[in-house]
C-alpha cells in the first residue's frame, strides 16, 4: 500500500506528518518526493548514500547530418530545440526527453545522450524503516523523471509512505499516479482552505481516495472541518496548535520520539487509511 501525503501549498505540514507517520510504525518505507527540497532527513539524521544518478536523454545533432530541414524543431513543444536559417540550437534544461525529435528526423542527425539532472539516496545503516530520497540538481527544472525513479525503488510488499512536492504541479501529480490513498495535510485557514481544494480536486481527478489531516487545529477557523463534512471526506487526525510539538519541530526532533502517546494516533490513523483504501477499491 502505498500512501501519499500531500497539500495544495508548502508549509502545512506534509514533512511533519509523513516523518512521524513513519517513525510511529516503525516497519515501513519512506520516500522524500519533494525533489526540489528534501528535507525528510533532516529529522532522521540518516547517513546518506548515494543508490543512482539519474539522467534524462537530451538530443545531440550531428551538423554534418543535419539538412536543417527544421521538422525536430516543429515537433518538440517544450521548446527545446530551435531551427535557425545555418544551425539547430539546443536548450538541454528544457528537453523532457521524450525521444520525438529522433524519430521525425528523415537524414537520422539526432543521437540521444544522458544528461545528468538528479541523484537518489538511501539510508546507509539497516534500520526497520526504509528511507530513500531524491534530489534534483541545483538549476534543473524538471523534477518528475527523478521522482519517477525513486518510485521505482518501492518495494510493493511493504507499505510506502510518500513525502509529496507542494502544490498540484506535475510533480504532485507524478507522485498521486502511484498512489492507492492520499493524505491531504492542511490547515483551517484562507490560504490552507484555497489550496486544499486545489490538491482535493487533483485527487478526484486522478481517482485517488483521500482524508485530511488537520494541522495546527485550533489556530484558524472551521472552513475546512464544514467543508469535509458536507462533502463525506474523513478527517483522519487533528494535530493541534501546540507549542511542544513547535518547539521539537524547531530543535528537527519528530514530536512521536517525545510524546509516545501520539504513536498510537498515528497507527490508528494507518488502521483507517487501509479501511478506507479497501472500501474505494471494494476489496
């Protein structure tokens, strides 16, 4: 099973309960998607090694080959490529790596190469839960062919909890794909409101049951907690405006490492989510 924790907007709190989720049961896998900026580890404290790089095939045009007939140039629609009247220039950070502009190419000028654009690393010491994380390189734009090949490191016979990038961009939507349940991480507030609907619309669009955590419960008001009842979405836990639980977030200590009774409610959390996943799929 594998359980996404996601949010329409950064800082609600996906790390916080994707981390202490983890940590409360112990025998899992977590996977730190959010590529641009993983920071999973930084309440860890893994010693990291590195598992991959990873590449994204990019056009090389041979000149001597080329007829500048232009029709690599037409194809690509992420502007990659350019046809000028003597020379096809190349924008590697733009190429998505789709492979099209070899195939319409009639002279065979095109030869993909690998560039690399990221690196995925894993826990070096053996520990009952499994942590994997990538990381894009500093300047690069695409983040989904590295969040593609680290999901292909969950190991499907053990539950999977998946930090999600912020907001409901394709990198989110890379990470949902996979996903059998996601855990919308939010907090009752304007902004957390606007942009929770934001990442519960994805989720309906791409078919992925979901429940809500609500974070800093008590700081805002009950826009969230009407909305979820109207529309027959569970809420799965309320973590409320603690300044305990702030004050540990602030030292990077996991609130369940110091306040035990917050593991039982994150497993009880899990015990639902797999209720919950099996009625969506009527198993």
């Amino acid at each position: 099973m594998k359980i996404a924790i996601a949010s329409g907007k950064g800082g609600t709190g996906k790390t916080t309960v994707a981390v202490n989720l983890a940590l409360a049961l112990e025998d899992v896998q977590l996977f730190d998607c959010d590529v641009e900026e993983p920071n999973c580890n930084l309440f860890l404290g893994f010693e990291l090694e590195p598992v991959e790089e990873v590449t994204c095939l990019v056009p090389e045009i041979n000149p001597d080959r080329c007829t500048l007939c232009g029709n690599c140039a037409d194809f690509c629609k992420y502007n990659a490529l350019a046809a000028l009247p003597k020379k096809i220039l190349s924008f590697p950070a733009l190429c998505h790596g789709c492979g099209g502009c070899s195939l319409v190419c009639p002279a065979g000028a095109i030869e993909e190469k690998p560039r690399p654009i990221g690196m995925i690393e894993k826990a070096s010491s053996e520990t009952l839960l499994k942590f994997l994380q990538g990381t894009l390189n500093i300047g690069e734009a695409m983040a989904t062919p590295v969040i593609r090949t680290l999901q292909r490191h969950i190991d499907e016979s053990r539950p999977a909890i998946i930090d999600s990038p912020p907001g409901t961009a394709c990198p989110v939507l890379a990470v949902l794909g996979c996903a059998d349940y996601c855990v919308l991480v939010t907090e009752s507030t304007p902004f957390g409101f606007h942009d929770f609907l934001l990442a519960l619309e994805a989720t309906r669009v791409l078919k992925v049951p979901a429940g809500v955590v609500l974070n800093r419960d008590g700081l805002g008001d009950s826009r969230v907690e009407e909305f979820c009842k109207a529309e027959g979405i569970p809420i799965l836990l309320r973590i409320p405006n603690d300044r305990m639980i702030a004050s540990l977030y602030s030292e990077g200590i996991p609130f369940v490492k110091e306040m035990p009774e917050w593991k039982e409610k994150f497993e009880d959390m899990f015990e639902t989510i797999k209720v919950l996943a099996c009625k969506s799929t009527g198993v």
